[in-house]
C-alpha cells in the first residue's frame, strides 16, 4: 500500500468500552459540519455498547444488517452470520459509486485477519483514495499493522484525537 493512503483505526482494549459509540459520535459531528461521511458501524445499545444480536448500521441511511445467526444457548461458537456480513458489505461497496469524504468500516478483525469479512472492501476504498476510519482491538494490533504497513494510523480512544485526524486528513493537511 502506498505512503498517501489515509487509514487509521481507533485501537480499543475490550467490548465493554464503547468504541462503537465513539465512532457513531465522530461520524455525526463530522456529518454536521458538511462532510459525507458514510459507511457501517455496529448498532448500539442503550449504554452505547455493541448491541446484541449483533446489527450493523448503515450510517447515512440508519438501515441495520443483522449479522449474527441464533447458535443456541448453550452454543460456544462464534455467532456471527456470514451471509448477513455479505450483505452488509454492499453498502461499502457502494461508496466506491458515490466516495463519501470519509468512509467508516466497522472492524479490521478476525474475518478480516482471514481474508473475509470488509478486508476486500477496505483495499477497494483505498485504491480509490478515499479516506478510510475503522477499529481495530489491541489483540489484533499486530494484524493490522501486517495489512495497514506503514500506512496503518493507529489512533487513541480519544474524541479529540480522532477528529484531529479526520480534520487533518478532510482538510488535506
């Protein structure tokens, strides 16, 4: 990936911190200044935290897509569904159509690590020049850094610090 890419990923420790909510909070504050800034985020909960069952969020249009399958109960497996990601993904495919200033992909995680999930999604948008925010948990750090190279920005759990980033990057700065 080249040095001009603009990628960055809020890094955030575990579930119970409200990661998705910052970044719906980022979007929207974004979004009243008159930039488009458009793309999936997880569905959130009264507390702000990742609602479950587990939905994602078209930000411009509010539509959810349901991405987790019922396993049971008593089931340890992963719930996630990958045909309602499938579907999800045809919303950030879309921003290739009509590139928003920034685009928000929910995750750089596990189906990203192997190869599923938005990873194809996240080199689309980026060969594309549009600017890309998304999370990545610490414990997939070194993943990220693997896909991202020296492209990869890696941002605090900070308001102030990811908007001073978008700024930068909406600003061409």
């Amino acid at each position: 990936m080249s040095a001009q890419l603009n990628f960055a990923a809020i890094i955030y420790d575990s579930d119970e911190q409200a990661v998705d909510k910052l970044l719906h909070k980022v979007a929207a504050t974004l979004s009243r200044r008159g930039d488009r800034v458009a793309g999936l985020s997880m569905a959130l909960n009264e507390h702000g935290l990742r609602r479950e069952p587990m939905a994602l969020q078209d930000l411009e249009t509010g539509q959810e897509y349901s991405i987790a399958q019922n396993l049971g109960k008593e089931s340890q497996s992963c719930c996630l569904d990958p045909r309602g990601l499938a579907d999800a993904t045809s919303v950030i495919r879309g921003l290739l159509e009509q590139p928003p200033k920034l685009a928000v992909v929910n995750r750089f995680g596990q189906q990203e690590i192997g190869g599923n999930g938005f990873r194809a999604e996240f080199v689309q948008l980026l060969a594309a020049g549009i600017p890309v925010l998304t999370v990545v948990k610490r414990k997939f750090l070194s993943q990220w850094h693997d896909f991202g190279g020296e492209t990869a920005v890696d941002l605090p759990f900070s308001e102030a610090a990811v908007l001073h980033w978008c700024d930068g990057v909406l600003r061409g700065q």
